[in-house]
C-alpha cells in the first residue's frame, strides 16, 4: 500500500500539527503520523496498548516519561511503550510510528501540561 501526503487526515491537537496517514482499518499493526510543532504536546497522557516510536527528522525538544526528562535531536528515535505516561516539548518535525495502529479508546488523558 501506498499512502499519499495529499490524502493524509490533517488535524491539530495539543499544539502539534499532524498528517496522519493511516488508520487501524488499513493496518492494525501500526499506524503512521507526520508531526509538526514550534512548542511541543501540551498535553500528558498515555496509551494501553500502543507504543509510540517518534523519529525526529528535524528540531529538538525534551520528552518527559514518567517524570524523567530525555533530550533529542535531529536523527534520534525516541520510544515510549504502552502505559508510560508522557509529554514533549520543542521546536520538532517527526514522524510517529504507533504499534499496534493507535485506537483514541486506549487513550488516558492524564493532565494539560504549560510549555
């Protein structure tokens, strides 16, 4: 399968401008979302089910998992496994792998963050 930029869903959420494009209909198994962002995710939270692998094309920030803070840049990966809570700040353009394909029903919101 091919999926093009063009027929991406585009939305807005917690300050990241996001281009996703796949869902678990099309592949259960993982799901992938373009990512931009001038401040980072305002928002902490975690999945049950999903691991989040982010590859950061461009930029630089601080993710904050479970309370510990990891910096990243421009050609780092950085995953966070299914029920750890976490949050992002920076200046990035990435791309977030989710496996298996993120589903909202195994989202917990856990608190709006400042940044």
């Amino acid at each position: 399968m091919v999926f093009k930029k063009d027929k991406a869903y585009r939305v807005r959420k917690n300050s990241v401008d996001m281009h996703i494009y796949n869902t678990a209909a099309d592949s259960p198994n993982a799901a992938v979302v373009y990512q931009e962002t001038e401040i980072g995710h305002a928002e902490e939270f975690l999945h049950e089910t999903s691991d989040f692998i982010f590859y950061i094309i461009e930029g630089s920030g601080v993710w904050v998992i479970e309370d510990e803070e990891y910096p990243a840049e421009g050609g780092d990966v950085v995953i966070v496994p299914a029920g750890k809570r976490f949050y992002y700040r920076g200046a990035l353009k990435q791309v977030c792998v989710t496996a298996p394909a993120w589903d909202e029903q195994h989202e917990k919101h856990i608190r709006n963050v400042e940044l």
